[in-house]
C-alpha cells in the first residue's frame, strides 16, 4: 500500500493485494515485471481508501500502544518475547538475526515503535520462534524503513512516509506507506495467514479416577440354645412346687463361623 505509487523493478512476486491512494501510479507490473496474485486497487474512491483509513487506525493504535521496553537500537543477534518496544534514539536497525519468541503463545503480539527510521542491513533476517506469527508483528515506523538486499523479514511496516525493499529482500507481511512511495526491486511479498487460536485458559479441568478397596466384615449369626440345668426349668417338678429360691440354665451361642460360646445365666424365683 502506497499514498502516492507502487514502484517495481524486476520479477517481484506479491501474493496479495497491491493499492493506492489518493494517488492512482503504478509502474513496473505485468509481463517481465511484478505479478500479483491478487488484484491491484487505485484511487480514494477504489478499496484503496478504505485502506488508507484503515492504515491510519492501525498506525495510530500501535504508536499510542504501551508502556513500551526501551532496548538498544541494534535488534540484531538478540530475542526479544512478546511486548512494545522502542529505542532511545528513536531508530531501530537489524544486522543479522532478531528472534521474536512467543514463548508457546501464537497470539502473542509484538510491536516495535520508531519515532524515525528501520533499516536492517544486508543478509538480516526476523526470525519467528516459540509459535509467533507474522501476523502479530508490528513495525510502527514515523519516517520511512529501508530493508537491506536479501534481508529475509517478517511482519507488518507500518510507515508514515515511504518504504523501500531492496534487491532480493522478501517479506512474510506488509508493506504499508501512510504518505509516500513503496519501492520494490526483485522481492517476494506474501501477506501473512493468521491461524487463529482460542485463548490460553487460566486454569484447566483435571479429571482424577479414585479407586478404592472396601473389605466387608462377615455377617455374623447367632443360634442361642437354651440348656436347662437339671431339675431346673418350667417343666420341672421342684420349679412347679418351689415358692422360692434360685436356678440357672446355659445358653449356647454359635456364630456363622462355627464358633461356640458358653453364657450362664441365674432366674431367681419368688
């Protein structure tokens, strides 16, 4: 996306679309130049306007985002996990590989802020580790970026003025200019597919199986049989004709387990 127009030199290849606006120029497309798999919108009245307004939203909302982690302005041979960042200076420059690291999150999301300029040098990369995704790399950039020859790059420059991809350079992301030129020469541009993921939950739901031994105690029966004492008990002639005194019987108690107990038991008489 350009303000002004889309400038090609070479066999480019932009799978995605390709606009501008307000102005309408755009050179070096068709048979020996770029090709676009996708279409090619011109003029505010096109939906390259639409564009341009939504680029405005986009720029202003990352440049406001914050509180931002003040790093070195050479990003090169360092990781950096998900946040906002910016620099002292104002710039930020890429010699050889930046790692952004999602740390096992594919919604992560970096943004980097640059009051000026993003330039990265020959060779530089962007790599993507940890389950990032270019879709969620921001570069907020308040002059104009310059991507270095073969630089390999990842995510989406959002730029005030103008952008230029050097020889070779490609792009897993965008090349959005709020208000001058995009400049290409022999690069590869595919906008990013965003794989969507549901959020990381809190806490999650751990289903435990007990399994517990319960050892039964045998019911227990008992047979109680009574065993009159001799000459003692109802149908004994001396408890007929006695108006008084004592007698005793045995009980004899049997359980289910075959074992047998012995009670004495005294009926006194009166």
């Amino acid at each position: 996306m350009a303000a002004t127009t889309v400038t090609n030199s070479g066999p480019s290849v932009i799978t995605g679309n390709v606009g501008v606006s307000p102005g309408s120029a755009v050179t070096g497309f068709g048979p020996g130049g770029a090709t676009v798999i996708g279409s090619v919108f011109t003029g505010a009245a096109s939906p390259a306007g639409q564009a341009q307004a939504d680029l405005t939203t986009a720029y202003n909302d990352a440049a406001a985002r914050g509180p931002a982690l003040t790093v070195a302005t050479e990003l090169g041979g360092t990781t950096r996990g998900p946040g906002v960042y910016d620099s002292a200076d104002g710039t930020f420059q890429i010699t050889g590989p930046l790692t952004l690291d999602a740390h096992g999150d594919p919604n992560a999301v970096f943004i980097f802020k640059m009051a000026a300029t993003l330039n990265t040098a020959a060779g530089s990369s962007v790599l993507l580790a940890g389950g990032a995704q270019a879709c969620n790399v921001f570069w907020q950039v308040g002059s104009s970026a310059s991507l270095g020859t073969t630089t390999s790059f990842q995510g989406n420059i959002l730029a005030l003025t103008s952008i230029s991809v050097n020889t070779g350079a490609t792009i897993v992301g965008r090349a959005l200019a709020r208000g001058g030129a995009v400049t290409l020469l022999s690069n590869i541009i595919t906008a990013p597919t965003c794989q969507a993921f549901p959020p990381t939950s809190a806490a999650a739901t751990v289903t435990h199986t007990v399994t517990r031994t319960v050892t039964a105690q045998p019911t227990v029966r008992v047979t109680r049989t009574v065993c009159p004492s001799a000459g003692i008990g109802p149908n004994s002639s001396s408890h007929s004709n006695s108006n008084s005194g004592s007698a005793s019987d045995s009980d004899i108690d049997i359980d289910s387990n075959g074992h047998q107990h012995h009670h004495q038991h005294h009926h006194h008489h009166s």
